[in-house]
C-alpha cells in the first residue's frame, strides 16, 4: 500500500511538472501585442470589451530563465521575473507582482486577462 501511494505521488508531480515545463517552453517568446481591452463591468456578471488604442511596440519577452522583459503602453521598457502556475503567469516588476490568466496558447497566439483588461499577443 506505501509502495503504491508513493509511486502515485511521484507520477503526479512529474506529470505536473512536464506539462508546467511544456506549457513554460511554448511561452518562452516575444510576443508582440496585437489587441487590448477594458473589460467594463455592465452587470454582476457581464462585461462589455472596450479597444484601447495601443502603442505599436507593446510587448510581452518572456525569457528562458524566468525573466522578462516589457514594453508598456506608455512606450517604457521594464525587466523582472515570471512563474507559471497552472494557467496563470505571475510577473515580478519592482516588487509588484501581476497575475494574468492564459485564455489561449498556441505557437503563435496567446491571449491574456487580467481583472480590467484582455491582451492578444502573436509571436
């Protein structure tokens, strides 16, 4: 009975963390954003998308090693660290820390939320 406990754990975790390292190298990009919008609340729970207008540099560089790169809408660069939590990428800039939720990955598009807004990203 311990023997097979232990074999269960042990396949979990690898298999948690091969797909987190799968998920990891498919993000491991510059991704260049292509779209965003304000999620403006209309009821509890109904939002309405608003297009913002976005610089054309904006940008999303996750790097091997965990660090990152960004060019905001203001145009400025910023450098921290990312993680990757089952579908939800924190990134760590200036002692802040920003949870976004991965809405779509493919090789070349993914799509992320935060609570205001939705960014579409192509590499």
């Amino acid at each position: 009975m311990r023997n097979t406990l232990k074999i269960l754990a042990i396949t979990s975790i690898t298999l948690l963390y091969s797909c987190s390292n799968k998920l990891e190298e498919k993000i491991t990009k510059n991704w260049k954003v292509q779209k965003m919008e304000k999620m403006t609340p209309v009821t509890l729970n109904n939002y309405v998308p608003i297009k913002v207008d976005i610089n054309s540099k904006m940008s999303y560089n996750f790097m091997p090693q965990n660090k990152v790169k960004l060019i905001t809408q203001m145009g400025s660069s910023m450098q921290g660290t990312w993680h990757i939590n089952d579908s939800i990428i924190s990134i760590y800039i200036k002692k802040e820390k920003k949870e976004l939720n991965i809405l779509k990955l493919t090789d070349n598009e993914l799509v992320l939320a935060s609570e205001k807004f939705k960014f579409y990203l192509k590499n």
